[in-house]
C-alpha cells in the first residue's frame, strides 16, 4: 500500500509560527491602545462630571450670598468667627456688619498646604449651611394697630424650621426707609426657634414691622450671626492626592465655619485644581459701566450691596489623567482675564510633566441674589 507522506517541514512551521507571533504581538498593542483611550476617555468624563458637580455648589452659594444677613445691629454686638492663618483674615468679627462676599489671593508664600497665588473666597449667609435647619426661614408680623397677646411665626405647608433650632431675626421696616436690622436682645444675637412665639424682645412690636427668622444650626448656640463657606484649592499631600492627579496640584475645598470653635470643616469638590482666580464686576458709578477688580477687601458691606454685580470664577484644572501619548501644546495658560487674573506657568507651576496633562479652565459667572435685595 502506498502512503501519502507528505506534510509540513520544521521550517514552515517555524515560518507560521513567527507570523503568528507576529499578529498576535499587534492586534495586542492595538488592543492596549484602545482600552488606553477607553480608560483616558472614562477619567475625562468622570473630570467633567465632577467638575460639574462641584461648581454648581459653588454657583448656588455664590448665588445665596448675604441670604440672612443684617445691614445693622439694634443694639452692641459681640461675635465670633473663623480661627485660622488665612481664614480669620476675612473675620468681619467682633463688631462690623458683615460683607455678604469678600476674599482675595493666598500670597506668594502661603501657610503650607494652600497652593500659592490662587484665590481665596468667602461667602456669608445663613442657608449656606450643610443642615436642614440653615435652608429654611420664616416670619411675624401682624396687621392691627394693637399688639395681639402673642405673635406667632408662620407656618409653611411643609419644611418648617423646629423647635430648639438656633435663628436669627432681623427687623425689616415696611414703612420707612428699608433696613435690616439684627434684633439683639441682653447681647444676645440670637434665640431658639418656638413655633408658639419667641422671648420676648425678638417679637414685633409694631404693626407693619415684620420680623424675619432665619435658621442658623440646628442646636449648637451660635458663634456668629450667619453661616459662612470658605473656598480654596489646598493640597492635600503626595498620601491622599489622587494618582491622576498632576504634581503641585491641590483639592477645591468648600469649608464651613464651626459655630461650635470655628475650625473649618472641609468638602472636597473638585481634584487635580492648579489655581482658581476670582475676578469681581462692579458698578462703582451706578451708571451700567462695569469693572473687573480681583480684590473686594477694602469695600464696606453697603458697598459690597451696592456696586457688586457679578462674580467671575476661573479653575484651572487637567481632564483625566497623565497621558504619555499626549503633549499639551503650551508652557502657560490665562486663568481669568488680563490685569485682574493671572497667566499661569505651567512648566514652573507644574513641572516638566505637565505637556502629559490635558489642561482646561472652567468658568462661570455668577450674579449674587441677595446682596441687595429688599427683601432679603
């Protein structure tokens, strides 16, 4: 019987082999690169997606700005507020009427931690607090010429402030020249809500006086008449920053003041920022002309109602992470208009990897709603 004997020689094996190597070898780096830019792809959009998260806090409390807030005291007032290298420096504590916004830059050295020359923003109103009690308001007054025996806050069909929540009331004139005066009663700048009426001295007294109450904590005695946000960009250190995150960038933190010792108590927004800037509009002449100025200090508080129109916010931060097939294309980035921002230096903010990063800005303008607001 004959036998086929024919077949593949080690060569040719040798020779499929290789080319097979070869195939596999390629088809895996394409598939390397595509789950690369699938991972680039998913830490851009988780950026993007925190980035709007974290802003959109920032834009309601810039919004809320001086919510609750006094244009005068009834009486002498003593108060406390933040503790703090940088943050007691925007205390309007112990005795001044208290700027609805205000801030400026950290310096060139700042307290360890804060990343130099970015903004510092601080915000005061009184629902800008992180509990219940600090989002909700209501009011007394009554019609008659005669004081009825007990004057009683209104009630709203739901969200009411509770018994024990720690408010204050402010006096608003209905026929006069309007104001917002801080009851304070005995040096008392404050009271415990009762929906069945409040001590006396934080009453009305006069017909078409209306007293607005507005929540303030929840049951710790109020350290300040006001709640108040502070906004930095602060590094965290190597241990806790992100690993996407760029060398020499910090965490956006929204920080409230503590009524009970104000100490900071910190909110993380936004990761890997590199500077925020803060650019404020005003109108200094009343005539619609506006102008940009990145220091707001030196205003009083009825200045502050008066001329602020606008607030500009600037955060320089990257999309995703380090990327070595990327090369971003310049050495600086403007963060907020010429004169009142800053042209950020990359190559000396960041180091010599930050070509690796995709760098952005976001920006928003806001309008504060309650600055000057008659009845606010």
């Amino acid at each position: 019987m004959l036998r086929n004997k024919s077949g593949f020689s080690l060569v040719e094996l040798i020779v499929v082999m290789a080319i097979f190597v070869i195939v596999i070898a390629i088809t895996g780096e394409a598939f390397q690169q595509v789950v690369k830019q699938a991972s680039q792809q998913s830490k851009t959009a988780e950026s993007n997606i925190e980035g709007v998260l974290g802003l959109e806090i920032m834009r309601k409390d810039i919004a809320s700005a001086g919510f609750g807030l006094p244009w005068s005291f009834s009486g002498t007032i003593n108060y406390n507020e933040a503790v703090g290298a940088i943050a007691a420096g925007y205390n309007d504590a112990p005795t001044n009427v208290p700027r609805a916004i205000c801030g400026g830059s950290v310096g060139d050295t700042p307290p360890t931690g804060y990343v130099a020359q970015s903004d510092y923003l601080v915000i005061k109103a009184s629902n800008i607090g992180m509990s219940e009690a600090a989002q909700r308001w209501t009011y007394m007054d009554y019609t008659g010429v005669t004081k009825p025996p007990t004057v009683k806050p209104y009630t709203w069909p739901k969200e009411n402030l509770e018994n024990g929540n720690r408010v204050t009331v402010i006096r608003v004139g209905l026929t006069s020249v309007f104001t917002k005066e801080l009851v304070v009663v005995g040096g008392s700048f404050f009271t415990q809500y009762n929906n069945d009426g409040l001590p006396d001295g934080f009453q009305p007294t006069e017909s078409r006086i209306a007293h607005y109450i507005y929540g303030v904590d929840p049951s710790v005695d109020l350290r300040m008449p006001f709640n108040r946000a502070d906004y930095f960009v602060q590094d965290p250190g190597a241990a806790e920053r992100p690993a996407r995150c760029a060398p020499n960038t910090g965490v956006l933190y929204k920080a409230t003041v503590s009524h009970a010792d104000g100490t900071l108590t910190t909110l993380p927004l936004l990761d890997c920022v590199a500077d925020m800037q803060v650019v404020y509009l005003l109108d200094t002449t009343s005539n619609g002309t506006m102008t940009e100025i990145d220091d707001i200090s030196d205003l009083s508080p009825q200045q502050i109602r008066e001329q602020l129109k606008a607030v500009k916010v600037y955060i320089l931060t990257h999309e995703g992470g380090k990327d070595r097939y990327y090369s971003y294309p310049n050495a600086t980035i403007d963060v907020g208009p010429a004169g009142s921002g800053r042209n950020f230096n990359l190559s000396t903010g960041i180091g010599a990897e930050y070509k690796q990063y995709r760098w952005k800005v976001y920006f928003m303008t806001v309008k504060p709603e309650n600055v000057n607001i008659a009845t606010q």
